[in-house]
C-alpha cells in the first residue's frame, strides 16, 4: 500500500516537473519571439514596417471600447503614417453617418460654429478627433487632401439637422412636401416616437421614391443610408445593444456601408479605427456574449462580393500593463501578458511611443491568433 502510495507522488511529482519544464520553455519560447518581432512604431518611415504592413488596402485597428479609453495617439500617428507611406485617403470612423457631412464640411472650411451644432448632437470624442484632424488636413496642398467617412447607425438629432441640409431651397414636389416639412419639425423626439417617425417616412419613400430622387439629385442614396441608420440606432437604443439580432443587423449595415465608400472611392487606401467586436479577421465561435460572431472586417475579409477580399489587414490596441478584462479568446490573454511581462522585463519605456508586434512572423508560437488579428499594438 505504502508502495503504491509513493508510486502515485513519484508520478505525480514527475508531471509537475514536465509541465514546468514546459511553461520555462514556452516561456523562453515566447520572449525570444517578442524581442525579434516586437518594434517601435511611430511616423518615421520605416521600410521593414512598410513590408510588413504590405499592400492591404483597408488597415483597421481595434479596441475594447467598454473598457479603455478610445486612443487619440494611436489613431492619429496610424493615419498619419499610413497616408504618408500607404496612400491612405479615406479615414473610416465608427461614428454615426450624419457625422460625415458636418466633419468635412468642418475641416473644409474651418467654420468653428460647424463644431458648435455638432457639439449639441455627438458626443465629445468626434469633435476631438476633428479638431486634431483639421490640423493636419489644413498643412496638405488641395491635391492631397482625405476624406472622412462615418458608416455606423445613429439615434441623434443631427439626422434630422442633416436632412434639413441635404434639402434644396426649392419646393420639393408636391406629392412628397408634407413629408418634407414633417421631417424638417421632428426634433426633440422621444426614442419610440422616433422610430414612428422613421417608419412613415420610409413607408413614404416606397410610395413616392421617384419623387424623392427626383428632389435629392445625387444626395438620394446618402439620404435612404441615414434614414436606415437612424431607424437601427433607435432599436439598439431601446434593446440597450442586448440584441444578438439587432446587433448583427448593425454589423451588416456597416459592411453595406463599407461597399458603398469601396465604390466611391476605387483607387483609394483606407484607415479606421473601431470597437474590437468590430475587427476580427474571421468568424468567431463563442466571443463575447455570441456563440456566432461574424464581425465587419470578417465579413470583409471573407465575402466574396467584397471589392477588397484578403486585402484587409487588422490591429488589435492592447494596454500595458495589461490586465485581464474580457474572455473572448484566451489565445488573446496569453500573448498580452507574455508582451507585459517583456515589456517590464526589458524596462521598456513607452510614454507616448507604440509597439507594433507581428503575431505571424517566421517560427510563430502566436500564428493561431491571426485567426482574430495580425498585428498587436502596445501602448501605455
């Protein structure tokens, strides 16, 4: 007994070691791979980093919006490097569509009072950003300007504003002026009342749509967009972002959005950052509260009547030190302590700099994670 008994710790025992030995060299493993792929990021031209990039056409970072600070450093040093070195031109955000028309218009002409009635309508983050934007758009020549797009639902008054803007000064036909004059008084409506409101207009739309092509010339299109956008934003608003069926509704709204920037512009790079649901390279078993994630840039990624199939690259913004905040994918976890450990162990000082680390390089132990992102961005 007493035998059989030793036998058991000596197994046991045995196991413990093996498993140890394993953690030291997976560790090893880890932090050998980190040093030779970890780098700083910044917008000096780097050619190693242009390889690694490669020729994407839309370069999407990520971040967990529920539970970090939506990072203005990253955001702008990514564009900026990126429509120096990548010819991006059309910057994607994740904001409401009726931002676009004020914030171009804004840094079109610098008009401060454009800032004021969005300030009203929008939260503070889209006039920082436009702001800090501005900047930059007014150090470029007229040839070299970029565009800002905005492809996400909305439950604001800025969709009426905007509509009132879109309108032309002529009367409209006569078959379609009370709805237009209905759309032009319905601020200040109440979430239900509004998605009444939206109902009869698109009802309205059905019966007259000649009309109101006829009306809105070459804003139609952004019109209806707006219209849906904003009757989306009103139900996810009223099942408080709960609904996986509503939210996957969001998620093909914004890919439909996608597809129309994608037409306009043809020859243009992209560059947006968005919500980390948002920017997963391929479908995801069991992420989040969904058993079934297909996210925007998956659908991207993967759809083959996307313009740009294979052809977007994706970021994820992790935060050092980094701490455990959501279970999404333990992969995930794993490699964002193994980059917090490195960074402490090799007394990086990161201030205001970003290190970008390639998941996928030569000898990877990390290469099921480009399943979800190809690049980590590590900031403090």
């Amino acid at each position: 007994m007493i035998n059989v008994y030793k036998n058991k710790v000596f197994i046991i025992l045995q196991v413990c070691i093996i498993l140890s030995i394993k953690y030291v060299y997976s560790q090893t493993n880890y932090e050998k791979y980190i040093k030779n792929n970890l780098l700083l990021f910044d917008t000096i031209h780097n050619q190693y980093i242009d390889s690694l990039l490669g020729n994407k056409v839309f370069y999407v970072a990520g971040e967990w919006h529920n539970f970090e600070k939506e990072n203005r450093n990253v955001e702008l040093t990514l564009f900026k490097y990126l429509y120096y070195y990548k010819n991006v031109r059309v910057f994607i955000m994740e904001y409401a569509l009726s931002c676009e028309y004020f914030i171009n218009k804004y840094l079109e002409t610098g008009d401060e009072n454009i800032l004021i009635r969005l300030g009203n309508n929008c939260p503070k983050n889209v006039l920082d950003i436009s702001k800090e934007l501005y900047k930059f758009y007014k150090t470029l020549n007229k040839y070299d300007k970029f565009k800002v797009k905005t492809i996400d639902e909305d439950i604001s008054d800025l969709t009426i504003i905007l509509f009132k803007e879109l309108f032309p000064k002529e009367e409209p036909p006569i078959e379609i002026r009370k709805s237009i004059e209905k759309i032009k008084n319905s601020m200040n409506l109440n979430n239900d009342e509004f998605i009444a409101f939206i109902k009869t207009i698109q009802n309205d739309i059905k019966i007259h749509e000649d009309s109101y092509k006829k009306y809105l010339k070459n804003d139609f299109d952004f019109f209806i967009r707006n219209v849906e956008g904003a009757y989306l934003g009103c139900y996810l608003n009223k099942t408080k972002l709960k609904d996986s069926t509503v939210l996957k509704e969001r998620e093909l709204f914004m890919y439909k959005n996608m597809l129309s920037i994608i037409k306009e512009y043809p020859n243009c790079s992209f560059f947006g950052q968005f919500g980390g649901d948002h920017t997963t390279n391929t479908i995801q078993k069991d992420f989040a509260e969904f058993k079934y994630w297909n996210s925007l840039i998956s659908m991207l990624n993967t759809n083959t009547d996307f313009p740009l199939k294979d052809k977007v690259l994706s970021m994820r913004i992790t935060y050092y030190p980094f701490k455990l905040k959501r279970n999404d994918t333990v992969l995930e976890d794993n490699i964002c302590i193994a980059l917090s450990e490195y960074v402490k162990k090799s007394k990086i000082k990161l201030s205001d700099n970003i290190l970008l680390f390639n998941v996928r390089g030569k000898d990877s132990p990390f290469m099921e994670y480009q399943k979800v992102h190809d690049f980590i961005l590590v900031v403090k």
